[in-house]
C-alpha cells in the first residue's frame, strides 16, 4: 500500500489483512513497504514542518503498527511468524531530499528492532529492510545499481528461513 492509496489508512490496513486472513487461513509473514519515495516525498530536512511530515509518519509508522498489530496476536499464539518491515537504506544513512520521509522510516527501523528484540524468544522474527537500490529489470539509469524483483524475493525470502538478522541492507556494495 502506498501513501494516497491507503497506506496511511490504518482501518484499510487492517482489512486488507483480515480479508488475506479469512482466503489464505493464518498470516505467516508479513512485509510491510509502504512508500517507495515520490516527489510528493522529496522535502529538503530544512523545510520539514508537522504537516509535512505527518503523512509520511502516517503511512511508515502508524501504517506498520497497524499492520503489525493486526497480525502478531497469531503470530505470537502459534509461535511463529515472520515480520519484515521495508523501507530505503535513507532510513540509515539519511539523504536529504527526503528529509520527511527518512525521519518517519528511521522512527520505524527503531520500532522494528525494538520489536526483534522483545520478540526474540517467542518464535516471531521481525526485520527491518532498507533497500537502497533501483528495483526492476532494468538500470533506472545507466550506471545506476538495481536488482529485479525476483532477487529482492530470494532476498526476503533468505532473511524469512534463516531468522537470523534483525536487519537486510540491500545496496550496490
């Protein structure tokens, strides 16, 4: 979900994920990504206000803590389950056009590893994933670092069956 189409939504969120549950049965792994930074987003840090900041936060933050908070009671009940939580590597190593959006996903990269840790023996595993290249077949531009889908897919995939990081960090390095 992306922000203007429900992402910011918490109550969509959380019927999204009740419709999934009542098709596919229980909610093995959730993974969140929400925004994937759009000029509507590019906001230099020196004219970041409240009310440009609060539709990123709403979308990154509160749209995770609904979206986790729907599944993990399960999660937690069964013993098991995966929660990985995407954002871009900004999340880390900030880039100022996105002074908004980095900031509400630094806020949710914390929660995530705060969740790891207070999860750590309960058989639920969460992650955090900062992806901090192009995403498609293709170079969005000569030069520039990408990976398709398909290898992000064996990515998360690889850190849903190995459990074993807190977080991914998918660069050109």
């Amino acid at each position: 979900m992306r922000a203007g189409d429900g992402g910011a939504d918490p109550g969509s969120i959380t019927s999204a994920l009740a419709a999934a549950r009542e098709r596919f049965g229980s909610i093995d792994v959730l993974e969140f990504s929400p925004h994937a930074g759009n000029t509507e987003s590019m906001i230099d840090p020196l004219d970041v206000t409240p009310e440009n900041l609060r539709p990123a936060v709403d979308a990154m933050l509160f749209g995770a803590v609904a979206a986790v908070q729907t599944v993990l009671p399960e999660m937690r009940e069964r013993g098991s389950g995966t929660i990985l939580l995407t954002a871009g590597v900004g999340s880390i190593d900030p880039v100022p056009i996105f002074g908004a959006l980095n900031a509400a996903q630094a806020a949710t990269r914390n929660w995530a590893f705060n969740l790891h840790a207070a999860l750590a023996s309960t058989g639920v595993h969460v992650a955090h994933v900062a992806i901090g290249v192009g995403i498609g077949e293709t170079a969005p531009a000569p030069g520039y670092p990408f990976r398709t889908p398909a290898q992000l897919a064996d990515l998360f995939w690889g850190l849903h069956v190995s459990r074993d990081a807190r977080e991914l960090v998918v660069t050109d390095a």
